[in-house]
C-alpha cells in the first residue's frame, strides 16, 4: 500500500497572455460543470476551477504528475496553447495565493477576486470536488488573501474592473453632465454603477430582471438614477453618453444595428464573455473599450501598489512556507498514525493475555493499581519503542524522504491484524518487520509463553 501524494497540477487562461476571445474558448462551462467533469477523468482525486472575466483556471489532485496534466488537457480543449500556462504543485499553490491576494489581477490588489475565489471554492464543494488537499490549498489562499488587505495598502485605489473603466471613461470624456448606462446587475455591473454615480449626472441601469436593476438604483446617490429592463436597451442607449456593459450574457446583448443611430457614445465592455460585437468598431462615432483597453487604466495603479506587494509577496512566501510544512506534517501523521494504530492493537491483546495469566495465577486476582500498573507498563513501551521510528518518518516527511513513508506505511499501515498465535514467522501475533526492530527485553515482556 503507498500513501498518496496528491500532487496538484494547474493550468491558468488569464490576461497577461490570452485574448479576450481565449479566455471565453476556456469557459464554455460553468465551474461547477467544468469540476464534474474533470472528476470524471481516470485518476482524479480533486478538483477546482476558477472563472472570472479576465481568467480561466483549472486545478486537480492526482498521484501522479502526467495523470493530473492529462486531466487537464480536457479542459483546455479549444483553447489555443500559447494562450496557457502549465503549473506544477508549488507553483499552483503560490499562485492560488497571488491571485486570491489580487496580484495576478488586471487592477493589482481588487477585492472582488477574492469572493469569486470563495464562491469557486463552494461550486467545486458542491461537486465533490474539494478533498484535504485541495481544500488546504484553496483555504490558505483565502487567509493569506485577507491578510493582505487587512494589513496592507494593497487595495487602496482603484480596485475593480467596474471602477477601472469609470477611471478610463473619465480619461476620455468630461463626465459631469453626462448619462450613464450600465447593463447589468452583477457584482460588476454594481460596482460601476457606484463609480459612475459619483462621476456623472444620471444613472440608468438595465438588466433582465428588472428588479435586480431597481435593487442596484435604490443603492445610488443619486435621485434621478433609473432601473429599465433589456427592452428599453434600444432607447437607453440612444440617450446615454457613457456605457458600461457587465451581463453575464451568453449572447451580444449590444449588436451594431443597436448602435447606428446612437450618436457619440463611449462603450466599454467589461463583460466575460463580451457583450457588445466587435464590429461595434466600425459604426460612427462609437468608441468602443474592453477588457483590454483597461491595462492601460491600471498601469498607474500597479506603479502606486508596488510597494504594497512586496510586502504581500513576502506575506505569501511565508504562508507557503507554512502550506508545505502543513501537507508535510500531514503526510507523516497518516504514517504513525496507523502506526501507533498497529502497535495499540498488540499492545491490548498482550495486555489482556497478561491479565488473564495473572488473574488466573491469583487468588484474589487483580487490583485496580495492579491493572493500571501494568497498563502504564503497556503503553511506556509503545511510546519508547515507536519514538524514534516516529522521529524519523516526520524527518522523512520533511526531506520528501517517499521510499522511507511507504516502506512504514507496509510495515504499520491500517490494515495491519495481529497474525495468528500459532503462525511460524510471526508468534504471538507480532509480525516479523516489527519484531526484528524491538530490543530483546520488551520482546521478553511481549512474548505469550505458550507451554
């Protein structure tokens, strides 16, 4: 029997080197879809995805590496491979870290990140997808996530896409008087519509469900703010300066004929996937921004954060630090444990054997103080025998010694039963791995003299 590894493996289509469009080819399922089916794959123990508008990412646990890369290679399935980034066990979990501390964010440092990461962790839950080592990975994440925005400037600024693009629009256009229409109702959607209230005259939100947009207006400053469901998105648009769009929409939900007569107007889509086409580009008048026109917004912000992450990178180092030692003490606990789980079922029937011996030899029988004399006895030698075979496995664990874990996991592991009295190489039930390792004179206390 060998103990598992569980290693991680990790694939991220994220920003920094995939198109808007790669990013979308990778998110054709839901998380918790994409979790199920990963789980499917031969060999998976464990899986999560995380998918946001400016990333796609998959993580599972398998024994071994190729194992776990396969897996993956199914999710990545239309996706073009210069648009990936293959990440091995440390390097998945320091960059589950980074990116749940917003460092691998397009706006360095956003807080919204670190609830979809939450909210990804309860789908993959959902879906079985959450073992102990992934749910070490993903928890530690999460902490050191909240860390560094309780203990840091790394948030301070600019910190979602939705208050990214007001700063674009504010760039490009004199906002004062203006009208802004945000479509959406989201997370997204609710945060611009925040930004924007503070920036311009009057605020329309749209979105499907009409009370969801009356939801978002009855949160604005603002007393001429407006709630329209998506049937009124025709006129909104014609009447705004300014567009936000933030559906979760698998569709355009802005086309170009939408757009002909509209007039100037200053679009931008922060949607996952677009919601506005891209031959939106080639009707008069109408700018058109997405997800990547926003990096130039954030460069400032990342240049006034800079010091703030490196304390957050030392922050992360730390908690990795303490993440391995975590799956390391893990590892070799498994091992003694089933050691000692071994050791305690000899240690009971020896005791009982005894007792009965001396029960039967006595008159009186035993007392309680003889009992727990002998039951002191027991389990001193247990802790002295099992000491140093203890000391070396959490050393073996530590130096990733895997030969030295599984040869005691064979030797001690659960499924270790006390061996019939009467077989040759293994008398009174000890097997013969574990006696050779025991000094002559706890033998002579353990061993039953069957005359």
């Amino acid at each position: 029997m060998n103990i598992g590894t569980g290693i991680i493996a990790g694939v991220s289509v994220s920003y920094s080197h995939a198109s808007v469009e790669q990013i979308e080819a990778a998110c054709e399922t839901s998380e918790r879809e994409a979790v199920e089916a990963l789980l499917k794959r031969p060999g998976v123990s464990e899986a999560f995805v995380l998918q946001t508008c400016n990333r796609a990412e998959a993580y599972v646990v398998a024994d071994e590496a190729e194992t776990a890369r396969e897996a993956l290679d199914e999710y990545l399935v239309g996706v073009d491979p210069g648009a990936t980034r293959e990440l091995g066990h440390e390097e998945s979990l320091r960059h589950l870290m980074r990116v749940a501390c917003g460092l691998e964010s397009l706006v360095i440092g956003e807080d919204q990140i670190i609830g979809q990461v939450r909210e990804a962790y309860e789908a993959a839950r959902g879906a079985g997808g959450i073992g102990s080592t992934l749910d070490d990975a993903v928890l530690k994440a999460l902490h050191v996530g909240e860390r560094a925005r309780s203990e840091t400037a790394i948030n301070e600024g600019v910190v979602s896409l939705g208050s990214a693009a007001v700063e674009l629009a504010e760039s490009e256009r004199d906002l004062a008087d203006a009208t802004a229409l945000v479509v959406g109702a989201g997370k997204m959607a609710t945060l611009a519509a925040r930004a924007l209230d503070d920036a311009v005259n009057r605020v329309v939100v749209a979105n499907r469900t009409l009370p969801h947009a009356e939801h978002i207006v009855e949160e604005l400053d603002t007393d001429s703010a407006a709630a329209v469901g998506l049937a009124a998105l025709p006129i909104a648009v014609e009447e705004a300066d300014i567009v936000v769009t933030a559906t979760g929409s698998d569709d355009h939900v802005l086309d170009s004929d939408t757009l002909e007569e509209v007039g100037e107007t200053l679009i931008i889509d922060i949607a996952q996937p677009r919601d506005v086409t891209p031959a939106a580009r080639t009707v008069d008048e109408v700018e058109l921004h997405d997800l990547d026109s926003l990096q130039s917004v954030t460069d400032e912000t990342r240049s006034q954060r800079r010091e703030a992450a490196e304390t957050v990178e030392a922050m992360i180092d730390e908690e990795f630090d303490h993440l391995i030692a975590q799956y390391k003490r893990k590892r070799a606990d498994q091992v003694i444990g089933a050691m000692y789980e071994g050791a305690e079922r000899i240690k009971a029937r020896e005791l009982r054997t005894a007792v009965s011996k001396l029960e039967a030899e006595s008159d009186d029988g035993l007392t309680d103080e003889q009992q727990e004399i002998l039951e002191s006895m027991a389990d001193a030698l247990v802790g002295q025998i099992l000491s140093a075979p203890t000391q070396s496995l959490r050393d073996a664990a530590e130096n990733d010694d895997w030969t030295t874990i599984n040869t005691a996991l064979q030797l001690f592991g659960p499924g270790l039963k006390p061996e019939p009295a009467n077989r040759p190489d293994a008398p009174d039930g000890i097997p013969d791995e574990m006696r050779r390792q025991m000094p002559d004179a706890v033998l002579e206390q353990l061993t039953v003299d069957d005359d």
